[in-house]
C-alpha cells in the first residue's frame, strides 16, 4: 500500500507491505500528475514496513522515469528512510544512478536524519 501527503513542503511517501515494480511504475505515473508541488521538491519515502520485489535490472528504468517525471520541477532531492538491508541495497543503487544534477538521492535509518538532510542547503 502506497500512500501521500505534502507536509511542510516536504512530499511524504508511505509504503508498507509487498511492493512490487508494477506498484512504483504506478506511483510515478501518478506523481507526474501531481499539481501544486513546490518547484524545488523534497521527498521523503518511508520504506521500514515495505517489502520490495523488484528485479535489479529495474532499479535503472525506474530512475529513468522518475527522472521523467520530475523534469517539471527545478531540483527533486528525495531521502529514503529504510531498515531492511536489500532494500537499502536498493535504494543505493537508485540513488547512484541518476547523473542529473538537479536530483539529489540519498537512503538513511531514522526519519530525523533523512527529514534533517531534505531541510539542509
């Protein structure tokens, strides 16, 4: 299950139970229809409940569209707060991908860490 909120102009992201690479191909499609976002975006995913079955030959064509789908916005900084260690392995591999220099991608433990790096310059 997948679930939003804009708070503090900070985009939260929720997910808990299986996730599947059909589910985030969904959810990036919905983002790129998100409206009133700040053109500076933050993002905050919270993957501690997720359970995530994905191919590592998908990590590559999901940051390419989710570089797609943020081409609207000045910069996307997004943190990933994650506990299970292939899921972190995931979110490295994410994060590393992307060459595009207004996306800022980095994965933390604890929700105050990532909240404190999404609030930094």
């Amino acid at each position: 299950m997948t679930s939003y909120a804009l708070i503090n102009d900070i985009l939260h992201v929720n997910m808990e139970g299986l996730i599947t690479s059909d589910d985030l191909y969904a959810f990036l499609e919905e983002f790129g229809s998100f409206e009133d976002l700040p053109e500076h975006l933050k993002i905050f995913y919270d993957l501690r409940k997720a359970s995530i079955e994905i191919r590592l030959d998908e990590i590559n064509l999901l940051s390419q569209m989710a570089e797609d789908k943020s081409q609207k916005f000045k910069s996307v900084k997004t943190a990933f707060c994650v506990e299970d260690p292939k899921i972190t392995a995931y979110a490295m591999l994410f994060s590393w991908i992307s060459n595009n220099p207004k996306v800022k991608r980095e994965q933390f433990s604890t929700k105050a860490a990532a909240l404190a790096w999404l609030n930094s310059n």
